[in-house]
C-alpha cells in the first residue's frame, strides 16, 4: 500500500518493519539489521531532548498529552530513546511512544521537520514539563510502587467487604472472520463503529468528571487517544486492504497494539495495555453488537479477570460491596477510579478467583490485599468483626443523618453536598444543603451552550431534589485543562495556571451573563447561593459582582431575597488576602483539592507527585487558617474539597475555624456524625499543633482517633 501511493524505497522499508514492531517485542527477538526501524527520509530540522524524570517513565496520560501537542500541526514528529538505542517512532502514534520503553532517567530525542516543525517542537516540551515528565526527579510515592510478579494480592481501593461472590462473565464478540467482500465498506464500518465508540467514551468520561472528578476523567482522553492512534488505524487498514473483514482485522491490530505495551520492562507501562484492550472491545461492541460484559445478579462482591475503566466507572457502590480481580494493577486506571467510587478492591489476586462459584462467601481488605474465599469460622469472624464496626459505625450515622452537626459543647456545623447533577443531590440523605453544585454537567459532551430556559431548569430540579434546601451553584469552573468545543481557547503550556475558572467566564461574558441569568431566575424562586471560581485577585471578583449585577438588572425583579454571594479559595493568593476579599462576599469556599496542588506545586493528576498533594500538609493547613482570620465573624468559611470527608480532617478543619463541610452524598451522614464528637476547645488545640507539625504524616497521627 505505501509503494503503491508513490513511496520511496525508505519509506516502504520504514512501514514494513514498524508492521513488525509488536511481534518481535512480543517474541523478545527482532529480525536480522533491525535494531534500529530504518528513519523516514533525513530532512534537516530541529531537534530536542526530554530527560524523563516521571518514575513511572513515559505511561498513558503524559504520552496522550504530547499525542495532543503536535495533533493537527504541519510537520512530522519523531522521537526515539537514546538510552536504549531504539528506532524512530511517530509522536503522534500513542501505541508506538509506549514502544520506547521509557523510564525514569531515560533521554528522549525529539525531532520535527514541516512548516510546524519549531512550533511542534515547543509544545511537547511545553506538554512534557505540563506533565510532570519532565523537571526534578521525584521519588515515587510508596503506594504506587507495585512488584512486578507480586507474591500475594494487593490492595488496590482501601475498604472491608464480605459478601456472596459475583462473577463477571465477559461478553464473547462474534468476529466475522470470512474474508471481505467490499474493502471500502469495511473500511466505512469500522469507521461508524469507531464513531460510536469514541461517543461511548465521552460519555463515561463526562459521567466520570461529574461523580468522581476530573482527575479520573482525564482517564478517558488517553482512550480517545488510542482510538484516533494512527499505527493502529494503518495497522487495522491495512489488514483490511488485504482481505480481512472489518472486525478481525480490528481485533488483529488492538492484539498487536496491545503486544507491545504487554512486552514492556516495567509494570506500571505494561498495565496500559489493558487500556488497548479496553479501547479495541468498545469498538469491537459495536462492530459486532455484543453486549457488555455481566455480572451474577444480585450484591456482593465483583470477581472478574480485570475491569476496564468504563466498567469500574459504571459500577454502582450500593450493589457492589467490593471487587476481587485476578490480574490487574493499583496503578491501573480502573483501580484509580474504584479509589474514587470507595468500592473496596482487590487486584492480583490470581486466576484461580475466576473458578469461584457464584453465591460463595468472599472476605475482601482493600487496605492490605487479604482476600478469603470461603473463609473458616475463625477468619469469618474476624473479617466480620472488623466489616461490623464499620458498619455500626455508618448505622449509626445514617441513624440521624437528618439531625443537625452540632459539636459537644453547642456548635453548629453544616454538612452539605457536592452534586454534578439532580441525580447526585436526591442521594444525599440528610444534607443540610447542596454545598457545591459542579454546574459543568449542562455544558460537557455537546456542541453549543445550554440556554437560560434549559440551565434554570436543571437548577431547579437539583434544588427540588433537596426538598428546597439551598443549594451553591458554582459558576463554570472549565477552560485550560478541561476545555470546551464552543468556547475559542489557546493552547496553553501549563492549563492549571492559565484561563480557567472565573478568568475564562469573564472572557466570555455572553456565556457568563446566559448563566447568571439563569441562577438570578432560580433564585427567585428558592434559596441560592452563587460561587465563582478560580479568583486570585479583588479585581477578579468585582468584575463578576458587576456581573452578577447586570443580570439581576435584566431580570428586573430585584435582588432575589435569599441570594447569597461567595467564591472558591483555590489559590494561595486567595488564602492569604482573604480579610481583602470578606466585605464583597457572604462566605469563602475553600477547594482543598486545587489549594494543594497550587500550594505544593504538585499536579492534582500526576500519579508521580501524588504523595506530596496531601490537603493535610501543615503548609495547606496554615492557608485554610489564614482564610478562617481573614474572613472575620460575619463571613462564613466552607471546605468543598474530599479532605472535608477525611476522617482525620473533621476535628481539624472545625478548630481552625471551618463552621461548613461539604462532601460527596455517601459520605454526609458519616461527617455529621464525625463533629458530634468534636469537642470546639480540644479540636482548636489539635489544629494549633498540626499547624507545628513538620509534615502530612505526622498530622495523621495527630489526628488520629485515640491519640
């Protein structure tokens, strides 16, 4: 096919043997004069080199940032890893970047050629430091440093559960496998089927970003990734040119993909390709129609081989108590997303698992990797002592869930709720009101903006959702790393410190002014308080008071009675100026999440700094304090971030000041019950002696019950 589209010798020769890239690495053996796959044409262009200081190497999400750089850029990218002597791969190739097998430590050179070349060049330097690839070397964080052939199973999401066995069956796919009639129209149904799969995918990513957060839904861009991978799309086209029906020739290619990352050195790198493999069968579903993979009805706890990430995403945490898989990773990214959903899980556990028969009795410790099949008296007992003090503890909790949080000596407390839609806010049994409305679930997954009928709508539904409690709409916090199709955005080298937030609100004031209209007329007709996000400066804020001032005027009904005003604190800035920031506004929400990232310069979703990103470092601690005296008597300061449902966190974050908690639904009975332990004198002592602390893990201690 090359030769017969006017190739040059080299480049035919380039193409056949990258065709023999998975196999040989999967074999272990590489043909005759192919040490070094031989380089498209020399052209003269610039170079650079990338010394990889990630520790676990080039994996999915930075090698899927530096796919994004050079997407739809005049030039043609190259890169190989000089430390191995490995051939030229393409840059914009995901499956073909894992092939270079980088590590820790490893230099890997760059070139481009093209019109584009110097600004290709640029942004994967620019996407590599984004990433975290790049910059100081950081010792990996002890929980993702992972045996590669473990002796025993791992805990992957922390947790007891016990319950019946609920085996996975994974569907089968019925692959046509007589050769093609019409090579053009397999090529169209793959086509279609590949459409369809990357709209599945968005979904589950946009689901994903509204329940578990955006951390985890950046999961799901390294699968759009993989589906627009051009070795695999040649690799599928070719097989298809040659014969091959639409669904073998895919499923050959996503084998061959997936070969190559099974045959990498290291075992956070080799656990992507259950991501090939995730990719290829939504592909495959709907080449073929299969369904999806189905579990033995009924609660208990999940037994499969592996989970995809959509499959972990799609699981819900009332019927499934706990997951047991046979192979699997806790750096893989269905454990990432099973941490997020509190299922308790299990990986590694062997093959074995599969053979256990529905109904049987399963123990599972997420925390430490002990799984017991059918367990003897002794162990049951012991496993069910340690499931039932959880779980008076939560009976306890949802007991008077509906009481107010009143601490011992008489302080009141509220406990909200952080909703991405009405759905999230009808779980949460005894929320005080909805303390973070995540309004981008109206705005993801579509091609213009919602209206001001459509956006009212969706407000109210969340509010009747809480029987009319108030509810915080946050306004939408997108832009830089969480972009949307409608809004014209740059490119930006570090998106966490670029437009984003309430800057990229104030850029786009008719879609900012369609919001506020719409939060101006549910106001009037239930309690609500307005957040903007994102604010660094005084400026900032009165820019959307003025704003939020307009629309009232275009309402022409007045102020709404019980509209309430305030703003995120995710910044440093913020923290410490809060008293500047106190007279504009009815109450200061501190988002733990982004104030650690920005205050430890450790990214929210860089699994290489992940351990340093700990909203309990008395550097963090200190800045919610600063808030808490800057706010004064008159302004109350909330915590939306996940430390506010830490069990360590509750006593500290009330003793330093915090009168508001607000947290994931499952979570709110069981924070209730955490500050009607808490003692105001004893908590405002602990908070003084975290704020000493030299770091995170001897807060913990501190914190911990019974200290």
């Amino acid at each position: 096919m090359t030769a017969a589209g006017g190739a040059g010798a080299a480049a035919v020769a380039a193409d056949a043997t990258d065709a023999l890239t998975a196999k040989t690495a999967q074999l272990g053996s590489a043909p005759a004069g192919a040490d070094e796959a031989p380089a498209p044409p020399d052209v003269e262009g610039p170079t650079v080199t990338l010394t990889l200081r990630d520790p676990h190497g080039l994996h999915a999400r930075p090698a899927s940032r530096l796919v994004g750089a050079v997407r739809g850029l005049a030039a043609d990218v190259q890169a190989r890893n000089t430390s191995t002597g490995s051939g030229w791969v393409p840059v914009a190739s995901l499956s073909r970047l894992a092939t270079l097998g980088g590590l820790a430590g490893h230099v890997i050179e760059v070139r481009a050629t093209g019109p584009d070349a110097a600004t290709a060049l640029d942004r994967v330097v620019a996407a590599a430091a984004d990433s975290g690839l790049t910059g100081a070397l950081l010792a990996a964080p002890q929980e993702l440093l992972v045996p590669d052939t473990p002796a025993r199973p791992l805990g992957a999401s922390p947790g007891i559960a016990v319950g019946p066995a609920r085996p996975l069956r994974a569907a089968a796919f019925e692959i046509d496998e007589d050769p093609a009639g019409d090579p053009a129209a397999e090529q169209a149904r793959l086509a279609r089927a590949r459409a369809d799969a990357a709209h599945a995918i968005e979904a589950v990513r946009d689901h994903t970003a509204t329940t578990a957060g955006a951390d985890e839904a950046a999961i799901f861009d390294a699968h759009l990734a993989l589906l627009d991978d051009p070795d695999l799309l040649d690799d599928a086209h070719a097989r298809i040119a040659a014969g091959r029906a639409a669904g073998r020739a895919w499923a050959d290619a996503v084998d061959a993909a997936a070969a190559a990352f099974a045959a990498l050195p290291r075992e956070y790198l080799r656990a992507r390709a259950g991501d090939v493999r995730a990719v290829g069968d939504q592909v495959l579903r709907a080449l073929t129609g299969a369904d999806g993979p189905a579990a033995t009805p009924g609660d208990g706890v999940l037994v499969a081989a592996d989970l995809t990430p959509a499959d972990a995403a799609g699981l819900d945490p009332a019927t499934v108590t706990g997951v047991v898989l046979a192979a699997g990773s806790p750096t893989a990214h269905a454990a990432i997303l099973l941490r997020a959903k509190a299922i308790p899980a299990v990986v590694g556990a062997g093959m074995h698992v599969l053979d256990v028969a529905a109904g049987t009795v399963v123990a599972v410790d997420g925390t430490t990797g002990e799984v017991l099949v059918d367990p003897t008296p002794a162990q049951a007992e012991r496993f069910a002592a340690r499931a039932a003090e959880q779980a008076d503890r939560a009976r306890a909790a949802r007991a008077r869930a509906c009481e107010p949080a009143v601490t011992r000596d008489g302080t009141t407390v509220l406990v909200g709720v952080n909703a991405g839609s009405a759905a999230d806010a009808a779980t949460a049994t005894g929320a005080d009101l909805a303390g973070l409305v995540r309004t981008e679930f109206l705005f993801l997954g579509r091609d213009d903006a919602p209206g001001v009928d459509e956006q009212e709508a969706a407000y109210r539904d969340v509010a009747a959702a809480l029987g009319g409690r108030r509810i915080t709409l946050r306004t939408l916090d997108v832009g830089g790393d969480k972009p949307l199709p409608y809004v014209p955005a740059a490119a930006e080298a570090n998106p966490f410190l670029g437009v984003r937030g309430l800057r990229l609100a104030l850029r786009a004031p008719d879609l900012f002014a369609t919001q506020l209209r719409a939060i101006v007329r549910t106001a009037h007709a239930t309690p609500v308080s307005v957040m903007f996000p994102m604010v660094s400066t005084v400026a900032e804020l009165l820019a959307a008071r003025a704003a939020l001032d307009a629309a009232i005027a275009a309402e022409g009904r007045g102020v709404p009675p019980q509209l309430q005003v305030g703003m995120m604190v995710e910044v440093p800035a913020a923290a410490l100026r809060a008293a500047a920031f106190a007279p504009h506004v009815d109450f200061l929400s501190i988002g733990t999440n982004d104030l650690t990232q920005y205050t430890l310069a450790a990214e929210r979703g860089n699994d290489a700094v992940a351990a340093l990103a700990d909203p309990l470092d008395p550097a963090v601690l200190a800045l919610v304090a600063a808030t808490c005296r800057g706010a004064g008597d008159d302004v109350l300061v909330a915590v939306c971030g996940e430390v506010a449902a830490d069990d360590a966190a509750a006593a500290l974050l009330v003793g330093l000041g915090v009168r508001e908690l607000s947290v994931a639904a499952p979570a709110v009975a069981g924070v209730k019950q955490s500050v009607r332990g808490i003692d105001l004198a004893a908590a405002a002592a602990l908070a003084e002696q975290a704020l000493r602390a030299p770091d995170a893990e001897t807060v913990r201690a501190l914190a911990a019950p019974g200290h």
